[in-house]
C-alpha cells in the first residue's frame, strides 16, 4: 500500500522551503485593503490556487467544494503564514470568486518573479547539473493554448488566448517553466490586423529571459518555426546556442545546401548504435551532418550554422527522421548524436502541456474570462506544476524505493495526499516543519 502519510509529511516538509522563498515575494503586492476588516491576508488568496492546482482539481468549483473543510482551509493559512484568524471562528478557505478580485488588480510582475526565482533556487541546489549540454541549461520554447474566451464575438483563433511558454528541459523528462508571455489577437484597432504569433512572442520574450539570467549559459530548443536568420542572429547576439527542428519548408535554399553538403562529404556521416537491455551494440540507423550552412539576405547579409540529420528506428521499432540547425559545433559522430538527443527532447515540453491539460490542472480550463486574472491564474498553475515535477522527482520517487512499492500514476499521488490532507491536514506551523533536504538521486537520466 502507498504510505500517504509518509507522502504528506514529504510535501508540507518541500513546500515549507519554498514558502519562504514565495511569501516574501507575495507580501509584494499591495493592495489598498483595510486589513482590520479583511478575513484573509493576500498570500492566502494566492496558495488557495497553488493548493488546489497541487491537488489536481481542476476547476474553481472543485476548490470551492473543499474550502470549508477546517484541515485543507488550515492547511491553506498555514502554508500561507497566515497566523491571525477570528477566535472561535470556524476556519475556511477563501472561495475563488475572492481570489480572481484580488488577482484582478495587479499582480502579474510579482508572480513572473516567483516563477524566475523558483527556477533560480533549483538552479543554485544544483538540482539541475545533470541536465546541462556542453555546459549550458536547455530551455525549450513553444506556444499552447491557453483558454477559450467565453461570449467571445470572434471567430477561429481570435476566440482563443494562447502563450509562448520557455521550459528548462531535463534528461529525464520534466520541464520547469521558467517564464511565458501572452500571444493574443491583435484585434482591438483593427479587424483586419494579422494576429500575434509565436515568431513576435519569442522577440518579447527573448529580451526578459536574458534579462532574468544574464550570465547563464543556455541553449534554446524550438521547432521548425524558429530556424530562420532573424531568430538565430538573436540568440547568438545574447551568447546562446541553439538547436532547432530544420524543415525544408521554411528554408527552402538552405534546406537544400545542406543536402548537397552532405551527399559531397561522405566522411560526415557514420552509423547509429545504441545499446540494447544488455548491453550489446546495436546498429540503429544512420548520421549525417553538414557544417557551414548559410542563410543569406542579399549579397552582404548572411549566416552560417550547422545541420544534423538523423534516421533511427526507436526501441519500439518505430522509424525516426529528422534533422536540426544548431550553432553547435558538429566535428564527429558522437557530437551528432548528442544534438540529435537533445534536439529530440524539445517533445519534453509538449508532454508537459499534454499533463497541464488533461492531468488535472486545468489548462485550456477557463477560470476567468477576465484577461489579467487569467493570466495570473495561469502563473500560479505554472508555479503549482513546477513544484509538483520536483517533488515527484525527489521524494515521491525515492519514498517508492525505500517502501518498495509499486509504481504508481502522479495523479494517484495525488488522491491519496488530498486524501491524508483532509483527514489530518498539516499538524505544525511553518516554522516547526522539520527541514527536508531533497534528494538527487533521481535526478539523472
């Protein structure tokens, strides 16, 4: 049997750390209430959503229906360092439809912040050091949808909000969003007005990700989108590396030159191998790859980088094919290989999209049809899925190990907490939480 108990303890003794890192960046929020006549305090409003997305709910209704149960509601004001409440009052949680009019006013520069500094203090523990190519963190951009917009007059896209999303891609399969920015439809002068793209929101969000991380080595990850000059100029000018999926059409020329470079230098290519459950080479496909690319704008105005191609056939027998533009150098077999890995790894953040949506946390759910509050409700579930991939990953796991038990789903977890969390809730204050040093043992491919 799964030790619930055990796993309760785990997370308050994890959250408790991070609760010192978020409620002094939520104490930044001012807001003109009158305190002597507010129930709650203005990080209570916050942890009401990061609980209820920690616990997989899903929806406002379903956080509403445990508000009033005193052990999740003291659970709630605990970890939000709450210590002031009405003698002889009952505790409960605030509803939701108070969280969305506090996240109404404000707030977004704050959250983006705690999604940044949580990002930054994973880096700091080293929870990351194996998860670095070459020396550099890996960070994946792409566009999801967010939500539908209700009673929306527009048609198609424009009835939809969508964001551009950068995650800090890993070996072993977690994606920790590290910042986002809105891509909307650019209809409020013009009906006729193209609308906003993933292109146009990676130039916004390029500037604030070197910004946040001025002296971090990192390589970008994108799919065939981004493998243009403009992009692969700008990455360059911040002192990035990049790996992007190199389709034919998007750049057509290019696409071309580097499959005659590749035909006119055989010695550039080698044979895949893999080794197999024990341990034996196992010839799987082919490498190729082609250096001195260029993209050209004119006669004066061009950029060189390099391709790798790619065609295996997977463990399960399903052929792969595929190439890649990386500012990377490429001068052997194994250094083609790694991009191609790496490369590949950019599904890590669409398989992160794949749990937000139908994993319990209520992406593409609309909590509010108000954009700002929608857009902060969002960070905080950003917020709640990082620190869930964490915690997975450096409690859950090794709890299973010690226990011996059997694997089982996150959302099962997730149950069987929410279930030790209504029947005991948290027995200490924040403060006399025992300090839990999380594990790297499973962090590592």
């Amino acid at each position: 049997m799964p030790d619930g108990d055990a796993a309760l303890e785990g997370l308050t003794a994890f959250l408790a750390r991070f609760c010192k890192i978020l409620n002094p960046l939520f104490d930044g929020i001012r807001k003109a209430r009158d305190m002597e006549r507010c129930l709650y305090e203005g990080r209570t409003f916050l942890w009401t959503f990061i609980v209820g997305h920690l616990a997989r709910l899903g929806s406002r209704n379903a956080m509403d229906a445990n508000r009033n149960d005193p052990k999740y509601a003291d659970a709630i004001l605990k970890l939000a360092d709450q210590g002031v409440w009405p003698e002889g009052e009952r505790k409960t949680a605030p509803c939701t439809l108070s969280c969305c009019n506090f996240l109404s006013r404000g707030c977004t520069a704050v959250l983006e912040k705690a999604l940044v500094d949580i990002v930054s203090h994973m880096i700091r523990l080293k929870l990351f050091e194996n998860a670095r190519f070459r020396g550099l963190f890996v960070i994946a951009v792409d566009g999801t949808k967010q939500e539908r917009i209700r009673c929306c007059k527009w048609l198609g896209n424009r009835a939809n909000r969508y964001v551009l999303e950068a995650k800090l891609v890993t070996p072993w399969g977690s994606a920790y969003s590290v910042m986002s920015v809105p891509i909307k439809p650019w209809h409020d002068r013009d009906d006729d007005e193209k609308q906003d793209s993933e292109y146009r929101g990676f130039l916004r969000l390029a500037p604030l990700l070197k910004a946040a991380f001025p002296h971090l080595g990192i390589c970008i990850l994108g799919d065939g989108l981004y493998a243009c000059k403009p992009i692969m100029e700008l990455c360059e000018s911040y002192g990035w590396e990049y790996i992007f999926t190199f389709k034919e059409g998007r750049t057509p020329t290019a696409f071309a030159e580097a499959r005659d470079l590749m035909e006119h230098a055989p010695s550039n290519s080698g044979t895949l191998v893999r080794h197999d459950a024990r341990g034996r080479r196992v010839e799987c496909g082919r490498l190729a790859w082609a250096r001195g690319v260029e993209i050209a704008n004119g006669a004066d105005d061009w950029h060189v980088f390099n391709v790798v191609r790619v065609s295996e056939n997977d463990a399960n027998g399903a052929p792969y094919e595929g190439q890649f533009a990386t500012s990377l150098e490429v001068a052997c077999l194994k250094d083609a290989d790694d991009v191609c890995k790496w490369g590949r790894r950019r599904w890590d953040i669409e398989s992160s999209f794949h749990v937000e949506k139908n994993g319990g946390y209520g992406l593409e759910h609309n909590f509010c049809n108000k954009a700002r509050v929608s857009r902060n409700i969002y960070l905080l579930m950003q917020i709640a899925h990082n620190l869930w991939q964490l915690f997975n990953s450096t409690c859950l796991l090794p709890l299973q190990k010690k226990r011996r038990n059997r694997n089982m789903t996150q959302r099962k977890w997730v149950e069987v907490i929410l279930q030790k969390l209504v029947a005991r809730g948290i027995a200490l204050a924040l403060d006399e939480l025992p300090r839990r040093y999380v594990s790297r043992e499973f962090l590592t491919l």
